[in-house]
C-alpha cells in the first residue's frame, strides 16, 4: 500500500469520525434540554469517571489510558458547552498552571476569567458570576495552600472534583547565552522547586532572582527583557515567545499540585469510588481526647483517612484550630453519617467527589 493510499484510509476514517462525533453531539444537545427542563447538573464528574473506566475496559488497541482520558475530556468539555455554556473562574494569569488544571477538565472551547487571588475566585463562584472555580489546595513539595484551605471554611461552596497535575518548569529566555542572563523571573515558589538546576546550570553568583507573583508574569517579564530568563509553565512561555532552553527543571520528578473545582449548591451523586473533604471544628478541643475520640469513631466505621491538617480558627484571643480532612467515601455512605451525626454541629461537609489520588 502506498503512502498515498494510507492518506485516504486515513481521510475516511476522519470522515466517520466526524460523522460519529457529530451524531454523539446531537444526542448531547437532547440531553441538555431534558437537564434544562428539570434544572438537572451539567457537569458530572462521576458519570465521565464511568465512561472513562469503561472505555478503558474495552480498549485493545494502541491507545493507553492517558491517551483516551486526553482524547475524551476535550469531547466531554465541547459536549457540556453544546449542553450548556459555563464560565470557569481560574488563579490567573493566563497560562498559570490553575490555567492549565481548568483547560484539563473544561477544554479549550469554553469561557474562562482569570481572576488575580484565591479569595475572588471564592467570590466569583459564590455571587454566581462563575459556575465553577479552579483553585489549588496542595502541593505535595510545599504543603497546603493556606488561603484556599481558609476561604473553604469561610464560604458554602462545594468541591466538584479534584485535579491531580504534574507540576514541570521550564527555563525560557530570549538569549541562548546563559551567561548574557543578568536576572531571572519566577515565582518564589518555583525558585525553591528549582534550586538545583539555579545552582548547577546557571551557577552564576551575579545572576538576579526577582520574584514576581506568578510564572505567567515572569515569562512577559523575560518576553521584553533579551538579558532575562523566567522560570515558568511550558503554556506561558509559548504564550510570551520566550524560546525554551531548558525543560523539567524541577528538583523533583515527583512535583504535583492538587487543584480542587468549586461549584455552588453542587452535590456529586456516589460514584463507588469517592472522596469526601470535611473542615471539623471540635466543640471541646481543649479537653484531653477529643480528637482522639473524633478520630476513633472514623476508625471504628473502618473509614479510611487520607489527610488531617490544622489551621488556626481565628477566632478570639485562644490557640483554637480547625481540622482539614479528607477520607475515602461519599458523604451520604451510611457508615459515614453514622459518624457525622454524633458531631453533626462540628462537622462542615465541604464536598464528596470521584477519587483520583
């Protein structure tokens, strides 16, 4: 067969891709306008985990499972927006990995805000001018993301789901002499995610590291700088035309943030494979055992935690601390409202969604 003819076969298959593609869409658009006229949730993490699953199940061919999620999640974001259009509020600039984490589950096609703090996002979402919100909660270099953990105990807004990300920097300049750079853009947490390759590679004591609020902002800072660099995202510096001379610059190959998407009044239905967020203020914290017996009655359901974190209540002149936890279950299990009614005045349900890490 010639290359030619390989061409055709391709361009047929397209075709009936396309027709395929087309007639799932049609479909879609039956399905939105039976959700519209019982006022029934767009977005369902759990039924795309399902699909996913499934396919994955059924695949013999040569594609992986990255492959097909990749695939898949851009004709679930372009199936949502034919249902019905949504705007997603993200910690911007554009091309910030928050960026990125949204684009992921939501797709090219559909309307972003880049918002400048985690704290106007929570607004964004909560006076409705966003449907959705992207935030990062940890990292699990650097640990949690105070502001995010503060403004879920301060707002009522629900996590719809949680987005796993590696998290890669890239060295971009527009001169490809390290030793012509005089001064470096980054994020100081990404100078800190980055040490070694700061030390070893550029490992010029004269070099300035000027920290900027986000690796969007340093690459447009590199952009009109010839005698800089910027530590930054692979989107950012494509988005800025800052050549990319050094990729995966992080000291860890195991760098992850967690992002968390936020709704208003969203409640996920259980997907057998769940995870619940809680924020638990203990009534008597200043008495020996409480958390202890707090932590036994979960223990005692064979439920099994997978984070507890303290921050501070903030309330009044005592050293008072909520606790952050997550577990695995959906909220409504029974063998989780068995514990949750006996601290059913302690306990703020944050959100139960599909489980992916």
């Amino acid at each position: 067969m010639t290359l030619d003819d390989l061409r055709k076969k391709i361009d047929s298959i397209d075709n009936h891709l396309l027709e395929l593609l087309n007639e799932r869409m049609d479909v879609v658009k039956q399905v939105g306008e039976l959700k519209r006229s019982t006022n029934a949730i767009i977005y369902r993490p759990e039924r795309e985990k399902a699909i996913l699953d499934r396919l994955n199940k059924l695949n013999n061919g040569m594609l992986n499972a990255q492959a097909i999620e990749a695939i898949f999640l851009e004709v679930f974001a372009v199936s949502r927006n034919i249902e019905l259009p949504e705007r997603i509020a993200y910690l911007g600039p554009s091309g910030s990995f928050s960026h990125q984490a949204a684009e992921s589950r939501f797709g090219a096609m559909s309307e972003y805000m880049a918002i400048g703090s985690i704290k106007a996002i929570f607004e964004t979402v909560n006076t409705g001018m966003a449907r959705f919100g992207v935030v990062p909660i940890e990292n699990n270099q650097e640990g949690m993301v105070p502001e995010t953990a503060d403004c879920l105990a301060k707002y009522d807004l629900h996590i719809v789901a949680e987005v796993p990300m590696a998290i890669h920097f890239a060295f971009a300049s527009k001169t490809d002499q390290l030793h012509h750079i005089k001064k470096i853009y980054s994020k100081d947490i990404a100078f800190r995610q980055c040490r070694n390759f700061i030390d070893n590679v550029v490992s010029n004591p004269d070099v300035e590291l000027i920290p900027v609020e986000s690796t969007s902002k340093a690459a447009r800072m590199a952009a009109t700088d010839p005698e800089s660099a910027a530590i930054c995202s692979h989107i950012a510096a494509q988005d800025h035309q800052v050549p990319i001379l050094f990729e995966n610059i992080e000291d860890s190959g195991d760098n992850q943030t967690r992002f968390f998407i936020l709704s208003k009044d969203f409640v996920n239905q259980p997907s057998g494979n769940d995870k619940t967020s809680i924020f638990v203020k203990l009534a008597h914290s200043d008495e020996p055992g409480s958390l202890v017996n707090f932590l036994q009655a979960f223990d005692n359901e064979k439920i099994n935690m997978t984070k507890i974190e303290s921050r501070p209540a903030k309330k009044g002149r005592s050293f008072k601390y909520w606790f952050f936890i997550d577990f695995e279950g959906h909220f409504h299990d029974e063998k989780v409202q068995r514990v949750v009614k006996q601290y059913k005045s302690e306990v703020k349900w944050l959100g139960s969604y599909v489980k992916l890490i």
